[in-house]
C-alpha cells in the first residue's frame, strides 16, 4: 500500500512539472512554419510593400507650382509725385500659377512599369521562398539523420549493455576471460562515447532549424515522415514543368516585362514637358492678366542615354531568361539522375540489412550458448552497426537527391500548401 502511494505521489509530481516544450515536425509543417515565421522571409516582404507603394507615386499627378516676383523702386528720385517708398506705384509685383503637363503617355507608363516591378518582386519573393525551403528540407534531414543515427547507436549500445551484464557474470563463474570482458566493456564504453557525440549533434541540428523556423521551442523532427509527392516520371516531363512554374522563370519574364515599360518610359520622358499657368502681374497702379507657357527645347538633350540603357536592359533580361532556361535543364538532368541512383542504392541495403540482422542474432545466440568466441560476436556487432549506419546514410542522401529534385523541379512550393 505505501509503495502504491509513493507511485500514485511520482505521477502528481511529473504531472505538475512540465518539460520543456516539444513540437513534432514533419517535413511539409516545418516549409509551413518557415513561410510563416522566419525571420529572413519575413524582412523580404518588404520588398512587395516597397514596389506597392511605387504605384502610389506613379497615379499621383503634378503638383501646381505657385512663383512670385516683387520689384521696388530703390531710388526715391524715381518715385510718382506725392508718393512714399511703399506705395504701390513704386512697387511691381508678379504672380503666376502654373502647372506640369504628363504627355506621351507619360503617367501611363509610370503605373505599367510600377505595376510590372510589384509581380517582379512578388516573384523574386516566390524565389526566396524556394530558396528557404531547400534549405529548411535540408536542415531537416540533418536533424532525421542524426535522430537516426542516435536510434541505432542507442539499439547498440543497449545490447552491449546487456551483454556487458551477462559477461561480467559469466566471468565470476570463470566461464570467459578477463581479456574478453575487457572487449566487452571496451566497447560498451565506445558506444557509449558515440551515442552522447549523437545527441550533442541532434541539439546542433534542432537549434539550426528552430532558427529557420522562427521559434522559440524545441524542435523535434518526425522520424517516420515519407514526404512523398507524385512526380513526372520522365526527365522530359520533368524539364517542361520547370520551365512553366519555376519561379525563377517567372521572375526573369517579369524582368523582360519590366524593362519594356522601362523602354517605354524612357522614350516618354524624351517628349517635352510643357507648362502651363496664369499669370496676374499688377505694374505700378495697373493690372496685368495672363497666361504662361513653358516647354524646353529638346536640341541637346533628348533622353539618349536613359533609352539607350532601357534597350539593353531588356537585351540582357532576355539573355538572362535564356541562361536560365539553359541552367533548369541541367540541374534538372543532374537531378534526376541522382535520384534514380541513390534509389536503387537503397534498394540493395534493404536486402544487406535483413542479412546482417539474421547474422547478428544467429553469432548473439551461438555466443551465449559458447558455441563461439567472443571476437565472433563483436565482430557481428560491429558489422551490423556498420551496416545499419551506412544504410541510413544511404538513405539521407536519397532523401537528399529527392529534396533536390523538388527544387530544381520548383516542386518544392507544393510541400508547403
């Protein structure tokens, strides 16, 4: 009965003291959180509120422009008879009123090019977000692997334990030797030297990828995760979807698109820019009533080299369109190739490692019938541990070359939908 309450007395305790705060994240909740919540992302929407506001400007029309002159007569000889130096007949006074003239399409080539730069930035934010998430998938397979790494090591390490149990009995019966159970402990203590280095490189992981994710918690990776997504089984299939949705396609025709409302501004602003105004212009006693007109003369100076610069920027998206087309193919064939590759890696391991658990197990249970030597047992171990570590390592790079095909694909956004 005390027993029972002391039980009952454990479980109140751990219940009112919470651990420390634990989230399980899949691969496709981690791209979530990190569009949400990192930081960097974040500082990039500004960028679209920058280009926002430039629409603004661009609807915004000229303001009027209001000029004075005021004249006085300095010398008094000069002054009208009778009169002092602040009377009105000593005095000339002009006033004019006068406003900006938008021609040759000129505000309508503000809003279009200022239009165009907000779906630029939109796309080149499209980009950063792919961008973020290669490096969120990434850092999250680190995470994965290191976690599985610790569960081998952990798998293990407990078995030499327990071994290390039955030998240290064993050899007070004087069944083995001490050399034996030295081998035993020597590498009970190896393993276990491996599995903390394992959980110090687990903390690392989780700490990278908290920042990337933008929280505070403690981050823990969902181990059985398959992340899996339909994708085209060709390479050709592959290349032409690419080249539809990348995002870094869509933003280099949306820089074509911009410096063609470049071009066009530019050529807008090589037109004059008339001004129109009225003019009340009282001179001495009498009244004067007018209009005013303002245009400059284009003889020098006619925008050449703002146009000519537009051209070339266009030239050079275009070519940059180009290039980038060009780089897609190739990082997709790269891709693709990796990830037949590594996939049939992982299909060969499958079958080593049934092969070295049935050794494992049949050398274990022949060993502690004496049926053989202690070298016979370890030498197992560490086969299978070996095994079981390079398959998992094959495996993060499956998973890797998979990431990478999402990527380069542009696939990648969808994880995070």
């Amino acid at each position: 009965m005390r027993l029972h309450l002391i039980f009952i007395a454990f479980l109140f305790f751990i219940g009112g003291h919470p651990g420390k705060s634990q989230e399980v994240y899949s691969l496709r909740k981690a791209l979530r959180t990190a569009r949400v919540n990192n930081p960097v992302l974040k500082a990039e929407q500004f960028n679209i509120r920058i280009a926002q506001a430039d629409i603004v400007t661009a609807h915004l029309r000229p303001n009027f422009e209001l000029t004075n002159e005021s004249l006085q007569l300095m010398n008094p000889s000069h002054f009208e008879d009778n009169t002092r130096w602040y009377s009105g007949y000593n005095r000339e006074t002009f006033w004019q009123l006068s406003k900006p003239l938008q021609v040759a399409g000129l505000r309508k080539h503000k809003i279009e090019t200022a239009r165009r730069n907000v779906r630029l930035a939109e796309k080149e934010y499209s980009e950063n977000e792919r961008n973020l998430f290669l490096d969120v998938a990434g850092k999250w397979l680190e995470v994965w692997a290191a976690q599985k790494q610790m569960d081998i090591l952990l798998y293990a390490k407990n078995n030499i334990d327990s071994l290390l149990q039955i030998d240290q009995r064993r050899f007070h019966s004087q069944v083995i030797t001490q050399t034996d159970l030295y081998r035993t402990e020597l590498l009970a203590r190896q393993y276990e030297l491996q599995h903390r280095t394992a959980l110090q490189e687990i903390d690392n992981r989780q700490k990278e990828l908290r920042f990337l994710l933008g929280g505070t918690g403690e981050v823990v990776v969902d181990t059985s995760d398959q992340f899996l997504l339909d994708i085209p089984e060709t390479l050709d299939s592959l290349i032409r979807q690419s080249l539809q949705y990348r995002s870094d396609i869509e933003a280099a025709k949306s820089m074509i698109e911009v410096s063609e409302s470049e071009m066009k501004l530019q050529k807008s602003l090589s037109y004059p820019q008339p001004e129109l105004g009225l003019v009340w212009n009282p001179q001495g006693t009498l009244p004067f009533f007018g209009i005013s007109f303002t245009v400059d003369l284009p003889v020098f100076d006619r925008n050449q080299g703002e146009i000519q610069k537009s051209a070339i920027l266009r030239d050079q998206a275009e070519y940059y369109l180009y290039a980038v087309q060009k780089q897609i193919e190739t990082e997709i064939s790269v891709a693709f190739s990796s990830y037949q590759y590594h996939q049939e890696n992982i299909e060969e391991y499958q079958a080593l490692l049934q092969q070295s658990q049935m050794i494992l197990d049949n050398v274990r249970r022949t060993y502690l019938m004496g049926g053989t030597t202690m070298i016979d047992f370890l030498e197992a171990q560490r086969s299978w541990l070996e095994i079981q570590q390079q398959y998992y390592e094959a495996m993060e790079q499956y998973r890797i070359s998979y990431i990478e095909l999402l990527y380069a694909s542009g696939l990648i956004n969808q994880l995070a939908l």
